[in-house]
C-alpha cells in the first residue's frame, strides 16, 4: 500500500477565491474516493489571510491504482483551476505493509 501525504497552498486569494480553492479541493477529494484502488481519502484545511493550506491524506492499494488514479485525475476540469491557484505542493509519500496506517493518521 501507498501512504501519501499532499500539501497544497494558495496564496493572495479574498474570502471568495479561497472558498473556491477548498470547493475545488473537495470536489478533488470526493472523485478521488471513487477510484478504483483508494482506500481512503481525507482532506483538511485552514484558512489564513489571503491564504489556504489545503492537506490530503491518501491510501492507495498499489503504485499501479496510484498511477491510474493520476491519469484519470489530469482529465479532471477541477485540477487544472487547483494547479493554476496554488503556489506550493509538497508530496510525502511512503510504502506500508500496515493495514490500519490510514486509520492510525486520521487522529
């Protein structure tokens, strides 16, 4: 199993854009759930002044269910406007034998 922890930000939004960077976000987070090989999606954020920090957590059966996930994720219309609002993405992501390592994150 793949373990990734994905951090997005987006900086100099008013209240309005930083409501659409999160709705854009879910929207993300919910197709995402829906892809063959995910079992588990999480999504968090905080909202700054002017900002958005944005933090997903996902379990993905296998490398392959990953990469399927990342093509079909590109056809997306909502990535493209996530990619051309944020500034910063960090991507942590580790293999694990474990299976309650989702569980034991979500706390």
């Amino acid at each position: 199993m793949l373990l990734l922890k994905v951090k997005s930000v987006a900086l100099h939004l008013n209240n309005e854009r930083a409501k659409e960077f999160v709705a854009l976000c879910r929207a993300h987070a919910e197709a995402s759930k829906k892809d063959e090989g995910n079992l588990g999606f999480r999504m968090k954020y905080i909202l700054l002044p002017g900002a958005v920090k944005v933090t997903f957590l996902e379990l993905w059966r296998d490398r392959d269910a990953l990469e399927k996930h990342n093509q079909a994720a590109k056809s997306r219309g909502h990535i493209a406007k996530i990619d051309e609002m944020r500034v910063y993405r960090e991507v942590i992501e580790r293999e694990t034998e474990e299976g309650d390592a989702f569980k034991q994150r979500k706390k």
